[in-house]
C-alpha cells in the first residue's frame, strides 16, 4: 500500500511515497478504502516532532489524520458499520497514516457518511468539528441568548463553531482577517472586528465564553472579554498560556480527541446542513507531498484542502 510516510521527524523535506503493509484487523477495528483525506496543520506538527515523547521514534511513520472513504473489512466485536459503507473519521494521532490508499482504525473513530456530502467533505469534518464541538457545546455551553466571541472565526475550526455556536441559539462575534470579514457576516457573525481592533472586541459589551481558536489572543485579555461567569477556550496551550490560565477556573482547554464520541451526531448535523464544509482545494494524491508542503508553508486556499484518491 502507498502512502506519505517519513522516516524522522523534520520539515517537509523528510515526506516521502513508501510502501507499508497493512496491519492485520482488529477485532474492534475497521479497514478502509480511503477516498479522501483532509490535511490539518496537526499532521506537520506531528511530523515535526511536536509529539515525539507520545509518538515515539518507530519509522517509518504514516502521515494523515481525517479521512472520508469505503469500509473493506470489519472485526469480530464490529456492529456499527459493514463491509461497503461509506464512512469518515480520524486516525488515532499515535498511528496516523490516512495520507494512503487504505487505513485501518478503530470502527469508534468512524461514522457512516452523510449521503448528502462528498466523500471530500466528510473528510474535512473529524478534528475541525470535533474540536468546535468540545469547545462551543462542552466548554461554552453554547445556548439561546448567551454571547459568543470567536477568535479566528472564519478558520476550519471557527468556521464550525459559528455554525455550532449559531444553531444553538448563541450570538456570535468574532475577529478573523480583513479579506474573509465579509464572508464572516454572511455566516452570521455579528460584530465582525479585524485582528489588530482587539480593544473594541467588548464594545458591546462582555462575553460568556471567549473562544480563541488561533492561540492568538492574549490570555488576560481574552477574561477581560467575559462576564463574571464567562469561560475562555483555548486549544493551543503553550507552556505560557497554560500557566497564566490555569491560575482562573475560567480558562478551559478543548481538544479534537474529547469530541470523537460525537462524531455520529456532527454527521446527523452534516447531514442537514447545520455543520457545512468548505473545501478550498482537492488536489490528487500524486501530488500529496507539494501540496502539504505548500499548506505547510502558508501557501494555502480559503476553506479546506482535501487529496482525492
């Protein structure tokens, strides 16, 4: 089986096409016929060494988290999907590897695809949506009437929590750059402010949750934002970020990994439109390694880019 592996860890250089054999199936697993994967800036990271002390130093390792394809074969203990259906759902970050023709992945890890949706757009739903989820609905508490400010609310993950955030009743606000503000109404955000406007973020007042999906804003600031009971999301917890917010009770952290157990009910919402992917590229698996590179690099489209297999 082909796919993106890299033999230690480093830039986009160390990316490479190699041959794996698959691992046997589980008896709690699924293999499946990728079709689609969706790129994250998690799977550089990984590939960096960002999480080498969990990751370990077993080469080579496969590249890819999120994917969208067709269930081959199923294990023993397997009764939510079958041999021939359609499904999306993440890799296990320890193992990764959806970058190639197949995957085989825990069957808890995966949900039916919505008919409704390509099998690009499924794949582009798993960590952004699992993430928005852990941090609007979990974390914030998102309901009718209550205030929402997303930082960086037209990204793939902000793009999911407005539309979380929205269909449960909250207003949202949000900065994101000058050239996506527009777009940012159009979703619903009201206000829209530019990221170097941070000082008018509360000129409409404060917050119940601040939710800083860029690692951007500042910590202190962000508790200026909230009202007495508000909470402030963050999912890039730098050593630094970690320590000033852990001293309030206020600062919550949200990762892609507490919000696998909702991938069926981001699929329902899939499915009906609340939750709606955008892909900024679908470019072949051929050209997996200048494409990630070029993600990599900030040479990236607006929405999600996707390699069709």
């Amino acid at each position: 089986m082909k796919r993106v592996q890299y033999d230690r860890y480093g830039g986009p250089e160390k990316m490479y096409f190699g041959e794996c054999d698959m691992p046997e199936v589980g008896d709690n697993e699924v293999r499946v016929s990728v079709k689609a994967a969706a790129i994250n800036p998690f799977d550089w990271k990984l590939r960096r060494g960002a999480m080498k002390l969990i990751t370990g130093r077993r080469f080579p390792k496969g590249m890819g988290t999120d994917f969208a394809g067709i269930v081959e074969a199923t294990g023993s203990n397997v009764g939510s999907v079958s041999v021939g259906d359609e499904v999306f759902g993440t890799v296990d970050f320890k193992k990764s590897g959806a970058f190639g023709e197949a995957v085989v992945v825990e069957a808890s890890h995966t949900a039916k695809k919505p008919p409704q949706l390509s099998f690009a757009e499924a794949a582009s739903l798993p960590i952004a949506a699992m993430t928005a989820w852990v941090a609007i609905i979990d974390r914030a508490q998102a309901r009718p009437g209550a205030r929402i400010f997303i930082n960086g609310c037209c990204g793939a993950v902000g793009a999911f929590a407005v539309q979380l955030a929205l269909a449960r009743g909250a207003q949202v606000a949000g900065a994101c750059g000058s050239a996506s503000r527009e777009s940012a109404r159009t979703a619903g955000v009201a206000p829209v402010f530019g990221y170097s406007n941070a000082q008018a973020y509360t000129r409409q007042g404060t917050y119940d949750a601040v939710f800083d999906t860029l690692g951007t804003l500042d910590v202190g600031h962000g508790f200026s934002m909230l009202n007495p009971r508000g909470v402030f999301v963050d999912i890039n917890p730098t050593p630094t970020r970690l320590l000033r917010g852990m001293l309030s009770r206020r600062y919550k952290l949200a990762f892609a990994t507490m919000g696998i157990r909702h991938l069926h009910e981001i699929a329902a919402l899939a499915g009906s439109g609340t939750l709606r992917p955008a892909i900024g590229l679908e470019a072949p698996f051929t050209d997996a390694l200048a494409v990630i590179a070029d993600a990599e690099t900030g040479r990236r489209s607006s929405g999600k880019t996707v390699l069709a297999f």
